[in-house]
C-alpha cells in the first residue's frame, strides 16, 4: 500500500502537521549567511581583541557593532521576506550566545584600571560567569523544548496514520 497519498491526503485534513507556508525549505538563505557571518566572527573578534592598540580596540568594537545589527537584520530580512527556516532558528541564538560568551570571557580575560575594581577584582567575574551560565541554560531549555515539540509532532503524525486508519476499517 502506498503512504505517499494516504500522508499527503492526512496532511490536508490536519494542516498543523504541516510546514508552514512562512518556512524556507532552503538552508542558506540571506538571514541564514549573515548569522553564519556573526558566527565566523567570532575568531575575528578575538583576535583583534587581543592585538594592543587603538586599532586593535576600534577593530572589535566594530565586529561587536556589526554583529549587534547583523543579529536585528536577519531576523528582519526572515520575518519581512518570509524566508523563515528551521536551520536558522537554531543558528542564530547560537551565534548571538557564542558572541555575547567571547566578549565577556575576553573582558574578564583583561584587567580595567578603574580604582573600584582594584578593592574588588572579582567585580565583573561574577556577573559574567551569571550572564553565560543563564544563556547555558535558556538553551538547554529551549533545546528540551524543541525536542519536546518535535516529539508531540511524531505523535500526531503516528497517531493520523495509524490510528484513525485503524477506526475507519
């Protein structure tokens, strides 16, 4: 017996099972680059972090500047062209959260000469360590979530398939 219809013609009657119309079958699309840019930027950033002079300061805060309206675009170009995918969803708070983890971890790496840090040097520590374990966090969330959903929707699929063919005969 063939599935192919018998899915098709069960997708018809539950369009929730479905793909929505606002999703991109395509992996790289426009959005999809850009936050494949804020991720390959990264290095950059902590590199030109690393190098000790005005050009070196100007340089990542340049490639954190560019990252910060990169992140905002590409969910804009998603959402205004509808080029909305699943791949994406998934890289771009990857990219935001490795980004935000870098430059914390490369601000705590370097000492500020300011005299109320020097009473208390773990003064930016703590709250870096806070900010990057809540991102740790809120992705194993959403990741459960996500796992959660992906699961829910296997049920109903096995139970449009299975089960209502099984009352109708």
């Amino acid at each position: 017996m063939d599935s192919e219809p018998l899915l098709q013609q069960q997708l018809d009657h539950h369009p929730s099972l479905a793909y929505s119309n606002h999703s991109s079958s395509k992996i790289l699309t426009l959005p999809t680059v850009l936050t494949l840019g804020r991720v390959a930027a990264v290095p950059l950033l902590i590199f030109t972090f690393s190098v000790d002079s005005w050009w070196g300061r100007t340089a990542t805060t340049s490639i954190f500047m560019a990252a910060a309206i990169t992140d905002w675009l590409d969910g804009y170009i998603a959402r205004r062209m509808r080029l909305c995918s699943a791949f994406g969803a998934l890289l771009d708070p990857v990219a935001d959260k490795l980004m935000v983890a870098a430059t914390l971890v490369l601000l705590c790496s370097r000492p500020l000469n300011i005299a109320v840090f020097g009473q208390v040097p773990w003064l930016l520590n703590v709250p870096s360590i806070a900010i990057i374990g809540r991102e740790v966090i809120y992705t194993i969330a959403g990741f459960v979530l996500y796992l959660y959903e992906l699961f829910i929707n296997i049920l109903q699929i096995v139970d449009i398939l299975f089960v209502d063919n099984y009352v109708r005969c």
